[in-house]
C-alpha cells in the first residue's frame, strides 16, 4: 500500500514537471523585452529639451506635411509643451500646457482663460511616452534595432486589425537615453495609407536641471483662473 502510494506521488511529480517543461518552453515565466524598455521610457526621471514635428500623410498622398510644431521641456515629473498647430492639423492655433508635479495647467491665450485642474498621478498617456498594453492589439513587441538620425534605437510595434482595416504602431526609442524620438500610426494598406501621422523629434538637449520659472504659472493680467476637469488633448492624453 505504501509502495503504491509512493508511486501515485512519483507520477503526479513527473506530470507536473512535464507541465512546467511545457509551460517553460512556450514562452510561460519570461520578461517580454519590449516592456522593460518601455518601462526606462516611461520612468520620470529624465531632464530634456525637445523639439517635434507632428506629420500627417493625407489618403492617396506621396508626401508628409508637417501640421504642427511642439516645443517640450521634461523634468522628472514636471513639463511644459507649447504647440502650434496648422490649418488641417488636429486642432488649430497655439496650445500650451503646464504641470508643476501637482497641478495641470491649460493657458488659453486666445480667449485669456487658464484652466487647471490637480492631478496627483498620470492616468493617462503623454504623447512622448509608450503604452504598455493598446487594446485591442496587445503589448507592443520589440523588432529590431537600427539608425535613426545617427541615433541607435530600438524599434517596436504593434500590427493588427480594426474594423476590418490593417493598423500598425512604430516607436523608436534612443537606447542610450531611453526616450522615444519617433512614433507612427498606420491605417489602412501600409504602401498607401488610409491614415497616417507620426510624432518625430527634430532637436533634442539634456541640460542638468531647468528654470524652477519653467514650471510656474502666475495668471496673467485680464484672464480668468477656470477649474478644468478633463484632459482634452492628444499630446497630454495620446491615443497611442
């Protein structure tokens, strides 16, 4: 009796190394590379200077045209972004906004209102960050490595289907300072584009520390203070 209960512990001991050697040998238990550079991107710790270019390619067209031109200055937690947007771009005009580590910052300049609003922590994407997870097409893979603008940089991306039409998501990330300095949207055939825009940084310094001004908002004379609740823009909550 003892002998047979011994060799019923013995076989259930081999089913479940056979299991895990399976489990193991499917990938079950691995980092995916991808997610720790995305990590490194993401961290707050970084201190930069940057200039970006946001490109769109119209449906049938053979050339990008730049629509917008961001302005970006990073400090751990805290940024400052000034756009400029151009006719057909996602929105027109100037766009400014601040966050100090605490507060969120909108300066309407047009219409002199400055709209804040108290965030305590990011629940949304920055557009010079990476998504870890995008539904419904899953984490972003790690593809390769290449040269961007004398940059080594790792690529990701992201391919899959939506609403019957091919997407695909491309980040390249400078390996040594884990930033992104490019990321493109895809729709439709990837030869001729239904849809597409990227996001490619033109200039990029990394200063020691910034202003403490560059982070500060007084309000202006003759503008109104609003409390703002939402997020309403791609750069301070990115689609992709």
């Amino acid at each position: 009796m003892g002998e047979g209960k011994g060799n019923s512990y013995k076989m259930k001991s081999r089913i479940w190394i056979g299991v895990l050697l399976l489990l193991l040998s499917c990938g079950w238990g691995r980092k995916e590379p991808s997610l720790q550079i995305i990590r490194e991107v993401n961290k707050n710790d970084k201190v930069f200077l940057s200039t970006w270019e946001y490109c769109y390619l119209p449906p049938g067209g053979r050339k990008e045209k730049v629509l917008g031109v961001i302005d970006l200055k990073v400090e751990k937690d805290k940024f400052r972004i000034h756009a400029q947007w151009r006719k057909g771009a996602l929105r027109e005009g100037e766009e400014e906004w601040i966050y100090d580590g605490k507060i969120l910052y909108k300066m309407d300049r047009r219409d002199k209102l400055l709209y804040w609003r108290s965030i305590k922590r990011w629940r949304t994407l920055l557009f010079w960050k990476i998504p870890p997870r995008l539904s419904p097409f899953g984490i972003p893979k790690k593809e390769g490595e290449s040269i961007w603008q004398g940059r080594e940089v790792w690529i990701l991306k992201i391919e899959g289907e939506y609403e019957m039409a091919p997407v695909r998501l491309t980040y390249w990330v400078d390996r040594e300072k884990k930033i992104l300095v490019k990321k493109e949207h895809i729709i439709g055939p990837f030869k001729e584009p239904l849809w597409k825009e990227t996001y490619r940084i033109k200039t990029l310094k990394f200063p020691s520390t910034l202003p403490p001004e560059t982070f500060q908002v007084t309000l202006p004379i003759g503008y109104v203070k609003i409390k703002k609740l939402l997020l309403d823009s791609p750069l301070v909550d990115a689609k992709f």
